[in-house]
C-alpha cells in the first residue's frame, strides 16, 4: 500500500487532515452515504468533487450504463450519440457553435486555452479561479516551464481594480481571461460586463469555466447570471453523473479561423458518459432538478448557520447554491476541534474546500446532519 501518488499524495495539508480523522479509503457510496475502508458510515458533503448530483450509485444511471456497455466501450470513428448530445448543448445557446467532448475537466478549459492562444495569436491568460492541474493552470508549483509560469496569471475578482488596470497596460499580450462561474463577488456583474468591453477593445477571448456549476445552476449559469455571452464555454463534472465528462463549446466564428491546431486523444469523450450526460440532462430538463439542487442546499445553510450564530461560534456556511463555503472566523483550535468532530460523528467534508450538496439530500439528511452539527456546537462551547 501507499504506492498510489496522484490525488493528493503531494497535497501538502495530507498529515494534518489525517490527523483530523479524515478516513483516507472508501468501501462504496450509496445516495449520499459514503462507506469507509472500516465501514464506518458518513453523509458526504464533497459527493466526488461535485460531479454526483443525482446520488451516488443510482439506478437511472445504473440503467443507462446497463443498457450501452453490451455494445462496446470506445471506437476510432464517431458514434451518433455525439452528434445527439452536440444537439442538445447547442441548443441552451443563441449563438452557433462547435463542441467537442473530453474526460476531464483540466483537459477542456486547457483545450480552450489552447484556442484562445492559436485564434489570437498571444499569450497570456489571466484566470479567476480554479481550472484544472495543467501548467498554465498551476504556474507556481514545481515542474512548470518558466514560459507556463511567466504566460499565466492569477486574479483575485473582489476589488477588480487590479485586474482591469493588469489588463489596460498589457492588453498586447493577452490571449484570454478564463473565468470560474459563478463568480464569488458582489460586483460580479459589474466585473463581468467591464471585462467583456475589454475583451472586445483589445480582441482576447472572454472564456466561462462552468465546470463545477454547469447543471448545478442549470445549463447556462453565466449568461443567465450576467446576460453576457462569452466566446468559450466549457462544462464538466455534473453531466457525467460520475463518470468523466467535459465538453468544450466554441462560437463558430472563433472555430472558423483555426488551423493547424491539435487536439487529439485516444479517451476522448467516452460513449457511456456521453450517454449518461443525454440522460441526466433529460432529468433535470424533466423534473427542473437544479431548483431543487438550490433549494435544499438553501435549506441547510440556513439552518446550519443558525445553530452556529446561536451559539456564538464564529463558523459559518457561505452560502453559493449548492456549493457552501465553511468560513472560520475562529482560531485554528477551534477550527481543528470541529473538523475532528465532524469525522467523527459521520460526516464527510474536506478542511478548506467548498462543499458539495445533492438531490439525494433529502431533507430528513439534512435534519440529521443538522442534528449531528448541534452535537458538536455543544461540545465546541466547553
Ligand atoms: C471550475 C473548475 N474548473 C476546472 C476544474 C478541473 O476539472 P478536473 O478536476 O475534472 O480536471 C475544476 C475541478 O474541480 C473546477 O472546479
């Protein structure tokens, strides 16, 4: 054992959350209990990065995957299903488009860099948030040419100043600004329309990353959010019901002007996620799944934050849809302290990093949890 190093066998917090109690292997999962190497039971609030949304292990999916894989599994040409689903994407837009499916959520917003390099001719990319492990992406880890490091850039979008004037004085350079949708700012819309003037005044490509919030928030959460179109979109996570899925959607015009670019792979949009996307889709459609998604995760904020505000302890969920934040405004013993107790009393989170509510938190889980919170706020009083 302990030979595996992708993950987060390098992330440099491992000990501590182990220390904590995080439980390190997983037997199975069913809706949104996660069963651990030990069998002890957890309700997951990370739900495999986001990426199930419908419940671990359910039936639907369970059925689609059934009634496919007799047929084969990958091929050299394509298959109709993707012409299908190409469908089905175009048509949340009112512009026309090009799209290509891939496995991962880094190979799509990396592929939509790639374009925005070759259609504008430059660089730089400045990007929001996070979008994957590729080297433009990760500039200051080790094992990244000094050209990745120097080409990309991170920025803060709260007090955008900075971003705008970066963006005026090397506006020669840029070849794109990648950002995470939604955005965590409440000038968002205001940073959104800026940016978008900008895009068109210096011609880089304005890119949306709704890896983690495509389905989430519905299918088209930035220009529902901003009414503002971008050049580039790209989707992941969610449309594969926890099978790899992303896809890449391009405006026709920036497709048109390409060339001499590749972007080839032997797993390149699997037939069986590209299956379980045109389910899932069709659900959502079907029963309006992503006001539910919101709905309940409004439900447990609220009520999270209440049991924490009454009792005087500084923790609180910031709330964003179905994906709350754990805000600390308590020293790091504390903090420790309620990651410690919350392993231990069943429920599956990750120190600093957003949570991932689903439909399978029905609200008599939500209550437990809840219950379960109540516990711990009594001890984290003492
Ligand atoms: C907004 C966003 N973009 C890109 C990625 C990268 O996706 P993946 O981990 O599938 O490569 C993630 C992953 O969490 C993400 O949240």
């Amino acid at each position: 054992m302990n030979k595996i190093i992708n993950q987060w066998q390098f992330f440099k917090h491992r000990e501590k959350y182990l220390k904590l109690g995080q439980p390190l292997y997983s037997r199975y999962a069913k809706d949104c209990f996660l069963f651990s190497s030990e069998n002890k039971k957890y309700i997951d609030f990370l739900m495999s990065w986001g990426s199930i949304v419908l419940g671990h292990a359910d039936k639907g999916i369970e059925q689609v995957i059934k009634s496919k894989i007799r047929y084969g599994l990958n091929f050299n040409n394509h298959l109709f299903i993707e012409d299908e689903l190409a469908e089905i994407f175009s048509s949340f837009f009112s512009f026309k488009s090009k799209l290509a499916f891939f496995n991962n959520g880094s190979d799509a917003t990396t592929s939509a860099i790639r374009i925005a390099r070759a259609f504008t001719k430059k660089q730089f990319v400045i990007f929001s948030g996070y979008h994957g492990w590729h080297g433009w992406a990760q500039p200051n880890t080790n094992g990244i040419l000094k050209e990745e490091r120097v080409n990309s850039s991170k920025f803060r979008l709260v007090g955008h100043e900075k971003i705008l004037n970066f963006i005026n004085k090397n506006n020669k350079k840029i070849a794109c600004i990648i950002l995470e949708i939604p955005i965590r700012s409440k000038d968002a819309l205001k940073v959104v329309k800026e940016i978008k003037k900008l895009s068109k005044q210096y011609k880089f490509l304005l890119i949306y990353d709704e890896i983690k919030s495509g389905l989430r928030l519905g299918f088209t959460p930035g220009i529902s959010l901003y009414g503002i179109e971008p050049d580039i979109l790209v989707y992941g996570k969610a449309f594969g019901g926890g099978l790899p899925f992303s896809a890449l959607i391009v405006k026709e015009k920036v497709i048109k002007n390409l060339n001499n670019l590749n972007m080839m792979a032997t797993f390149w949009g699997s037939p069986l996620s590209l299956y379980v996307a045109k389910y899932i889709i069709r659900e959502f459609k079907m029963k309006d799944l992503a006001k539910n998604l919101t709905n309940i995760s409004e439900y447990f904020v609220l009520n999270f934050n209440r049991i924490f505000k009454d009792a005087g302890i500084g923790v609180y969920l910031d709330e964003y849809y179905s994906m709350p934040k754990l805000i600390f405004k308590e020293n790091e013993r504390v903090m420790n302290k309620f990651y410690k107790l919350s392993f231990e009393n069943g429920l599956y989170i990750r120190p600093n990093h957003c949570w991932f509510l689903s439909l399978s938190h029905k609200k008599d889980i939500c209550d437990l949890a809840l219950k379960k919170f109540s516990r711990i706020v009594k001890v984290l009083r003492k």
